[in-house]
C-alpha cells in the first residue's frame, strides 16, 4: 500500500500525475510559523470558521464537506522553511503526524449520504530537512517518481 506522505522532485511531476485534481500549494517561505501556516490553508481551503489550532486543523480536515473536490492534493513547497521559526521545533512533529493520520483516515470512510468520501494527498517538495523530519517521526514515505501510475 502507498503511504500517506509522497515526496516529489518538482511541480511537474506533481501536476502529470495530478492534473484533473484539486491542489492546494503550501509556500513555505510563506508557513514559517504554525500561525502562517494555519493562515494559508484556511486560506487555500477556505475552511469555514477556523479555530488555528492542531485540533481545529484535524476537525477540518476531517470534514472537507464545503469542497466539492473528491481528492485535495496538499502540496508543500520550499520545505527547508516550512515551520522553521516554530520555537518548539516539536510542533511541526504533531503537524506532519497530524497530516499523516487525517491521508489514511479518509482511506477508511465508507460514502454514506451523511459524508461524501475525499481522498488527501500529502506531497512534500524534496528536502533534506523533509526527509530527516519524517524519518524522526516514523513516519512512511515514498518518492513520487517510484509510484506506479
């Protein structure tokens, strides 16, 4: 099975294989903080009445009922940045964790009339520091370029 988290060498290889799909880009240099970064995504998702919380973020991402788009792709630029002036270093552990946790539950939701079933993708632009800080949190991950279409 794929894992939760894809790691891709550039935009084009995100978009050939993603191309019909919603993609929300995380800028990090635009995410230094966690604030920032709650900032933009509730932004890029317009996510209704956000609480800039890690809870508030699982809650949302966990719902995605307001996007008509089946599957979200969440796609993270210039990760050598992205919640690098986070004073507790930790936060972007719970983050990536968080993230991971909300790609595989929705793997797991039955379509029912109640929830229409969504599918997020996790792609980080490749980085020293992105693989460094997953590999921390045992969290898998696999290169874009070595998926199967």
């Amino acid at each position: 099975m794929t894992p939760n988290i894809l790691i891709c060498q550039s935009e084009r290889e995100l978009e050939v294989r993603y191309a019909t799909d919603f993609i929300a880009h995380i800028d990090g240099k635009k995410a230094l903080t966690l604030r920032q970064f709650y900032e933009e995504i509730a932004e890029l998702l317009e996510i209704p009445d956000f609480g800039f919380t890690l809870d508030a973020l699982n809650d949302s991402l966990n719902d995605l009922q307001w996007l008509e788009d089946e599957r979200i792709i969440l796609y993270f630029t210039n990760t050598t940045d992205l919640i690098s002036h986070e004073r507790d270093p930790a936060k972007f552990g719970s983050l990536l964790n968080i993230l991971d946790a909300i790609a595989e539950d929705w793997k797991w939701v039955e379509e029912d009339e109640s929830l229409a079933k969504k599918e997020i993708v996790v792609v980080f632009e490749d980085s020293p520091r992105i693989q460094k800080m997953l590999e921390k949190e045992n969290i898998d991950y696999a290169f874009m370029s070595e998926l199967n279409n």
